[in-house]
C-alpha cells in the first residue's frame, strides 16, 4: 500500500488583487509613503535588456529638499540595483544575490529600516535583497549614513524613470508607529482603522478622497477630559461620548465605516465597548455641506498634528488565519479584504501542480472553485 498525495482540491483563482493601485503618470512628483511600515509596492512590464530603469528618490521629513537618498533597480543583461552613494559608482550596479523570477511583469516590494538603514526587496513575493547599508557592504568613499538613517515621509519617481507603471502602499496587519500629516492608503470600506492611544488628551485622524488636501472626506476627533467628546468633522460640533469610557490602562480605539441606505455609518469603540453607532445625515449633522464631505469614498487617512494621543495603528484583519493541514500558506497571519495567500501541499509529490491561490472576501477566505483547498492522501 502506498501512500501518494494525489490532488489538491482547487482552481487557481483569476483575481490579481489590484487595489490601491495608482498609475505612475508624472515623474518628479511627491507622494506620501511611510516606508518603516508600509512597504511601497510597484509594477513594472519591462524585459531584460531594455535597459529600463526604477528610479526613486526618498525624501525625509523635514520637507521637499530633506534628500534621504534613493535606489535604481536596472533591466540590463541581469537585473541590478545601486542603492544610492553606496557603490564606488553611479552607473556601477551590482546583480541581485537572489535572482529575481522569470515573469515579465513583476511586483517589487521595497522597504527601508531607516534605524538600522536595512534595505529589503521583494520581486513577486520572493526576496531578492535583504541588506544592512555600511562601510562595509558599500565601497564607496563617497558613503554617507547621515541621509540613511533619515524617515522617509515621500518618494518621487527620477525623471529618467522607464520602467515604473503602477505603485502603492502594501498593506501589513502589524502595528505601525503614526507621523502626523502623511497620507496613508487606508480603505476604510474594506477594513476598520485600530488606533493605541498614549498619554495625550486628543484623537484626530482625517479621511481623504486621494492624497489632495482639498479632497476632505471627513474625520474623527475624540478629546478624553472628563467629560470625554467626540466629534465628526463636516457633520457636527463637540458631543458627549453617550457611553462610558473604559478605565484600562492600554487603550485601543477602533473606527470602523460603513454604507447604509440611510447614509454612512460610523462606529467607534474603545477596547471593544461600542461609544458611537451613527449614520451621518441631515438629521445626524447640522454642517450644511456634510453631504459634499460624508459621502466621497475613502481612500486614505492622515493623522492631523492637533493629535496629541495616537501612537500606533493598524489595519484590523478580515480573515484569521488560515490553517491547511499538511502545507504551508504564505504570507501567514490574518489578510484584509482582497489580500491573496498560496497554499503548497508539504509533499514533494505535489511539485507537479502549481501554487494555489485563496482570497481573503468581507465573508472570509473564498476559492474561486467554492471550496478551500486541502492536501489529500489516497490509497491506490
């Protein structure tokens, strides 16, 4: 009797995951990012060869001309990368230590640890480059720490750029430090905004329609003296909070937004106990152009400077983790809404079949055959 792993039950599913992307139509231009905990995400549909370019500039916080250096990735004989004044020259590339798949269209994830100035680099979901910057593992005399180590708050794509077509912020589950008046990719139809809060007295983080200042979607201020307030901005003025506060230490606010018939729902909780459940309407609002603000869709979010206590947030995951007996799902962990993991049956009898693909939905991990996949054993 043999034990064979037959078949694993599942058709590969035709959703990319697109969202969020945005399409690189001018270079030169400033985008917000937050590279510590958001990794920047970009496709590109150049081959080998031409000679296209990935060209990014990072730019720090303390305005426009704050240079915090920048990277190349080069489509010549091999792909390369120059991280920037890190190699004797400008034109001196070096190739990836792990070669990057074969596809033609590919997904680069980059993310830059300004503390320990680690530069790590994703292409299609494989790691490519996971570098600590140095004396060491740069050559050049040229090599200056001081713009490593800064916090990236922007990126602008080189005007000599070829080769980038779309980017966006990946999203991660994990809790990410808050810089106030940045622009951050944050659906929040598809997943609840989860905020720590510190020892300050205000809550304030604001929604966008895109990263336009002008395009205001509303937002959420909550002050904690007693009485504790709340209120919407472009709907209505100061508001008691109509439940009691919790009186733990370590406080988690959750934001969570909604479509009614009726209009938008907001719900805020403070460690699970429900403060506001309201529609935003003309009989909730006495602003009176709260339907030009309440009713675009959003897109991100920003914490305003006036914030005194948020320290921390996250994207609330959708779907737990999911657990398939006798494989490995990568990435583990939880996912929000149209996040896609692959599933790999353990036995190397199963290297004949592809990666399979689940995707997470509003309703939970979902396969385009209906059924999740499983790794099977027969007796034949």
């Amino acid at each position: 009797m043999i034990l064979v792993a037959l078949l694993l039950l599942f058709v590969t599913t035709n959703i990319h995951g697109d969202t969020g992307w945005k399409a690189v139509e001018e270079r030169g231009v400033f985008i917000d990012v937050d590279l510590e905990n958001s990794p920047l995400e970009i496709k590109t549909n150049s081959t080998l060869g031409s000679g296209d370019e990935i060209k990014i500039k990072f730019i720090g916080d303390q305005g426009d001309e704050d240079h915090a250096a920048g990277l190349v990735i080069r489509f010549g004989r091999s792909l390369s990368y120059r991280p920037w004044r890190c190699f004797e020259s400008e034109t001196n590339n070096k190739d990836f230590p792990v070669v990057p798949p074969s596809e033609t269209e590919k997904i680069w994830k980059i993310q830059r640890i300004s503390a320990e100035i680690r530069l790590v680099i994703h292409c299609n979901k494989v790691e490519v480059l996971n570098v600590v910057l140095s004396e060491e593992t740069c050559d050049t005399s040229d090599w200056n720490s001081a713009r490593w180590e800064k916090t990236v708050t922007k990126i602008r794509f080189g005007e000599s750029d070829t080769a980038s077509d779309f980017y966006r912020s990946s999203p991660t589950l994990g809790w990410k430090k808050v810089i106030k008046d940045v622009y951050i990719d944050f659906d929040m139809e598809r997943t609840p905004l989860e905020i720590k809060t510190g020892t300050g007295n205000k809550l304030r983080v604001g929604f966008r329609n895109n990263q336009a200042v002008e395009d205001f979607a509303g937002y959420v201020v909550i002050v904690f003296p007693y009485p504790p307030k709340y209120q919407l901005g472009g709907c209505n003025e100061f508001q008691t909070l109509p439940a009691t506060l919790p009186t733990e230490t370590n406080t988690v606010w959750r934001i969570t937004l909604s479509r009614t018939s009726g209009g938008r729902r907001v719900v805020i909780q403070c460690n699970d106990v429900e403060l506001v459940n309201v529609v935003v309407s003309e009989t909730t609002c006495n602003e009176t152009n709260w339907s030009t603000i309440w009713k675009k869709d959003v897109t991100g979010i920003f914490f305003n400077a006036l914030d005194t206590a948020s320290d921390q947030y996250r994207f609330v995951p959708v779907c737990p983790e999911l657990n398939v007996p006798d494989a490995i799902v990568t990435p583990s962990g939880g996912a929000i809404e149209n996040d896609i993991v692959t599933v790999t049956c353990l036995s190397p009898h199963m290297n004949q079949f592809v990666d399979k693909e689940v995707t997470c939905q509003s309703t939970g991990w979902v396969a385009a055959s209906g059924t999740l996949p499983k790794c099977i054993t027969e007796d034949i």
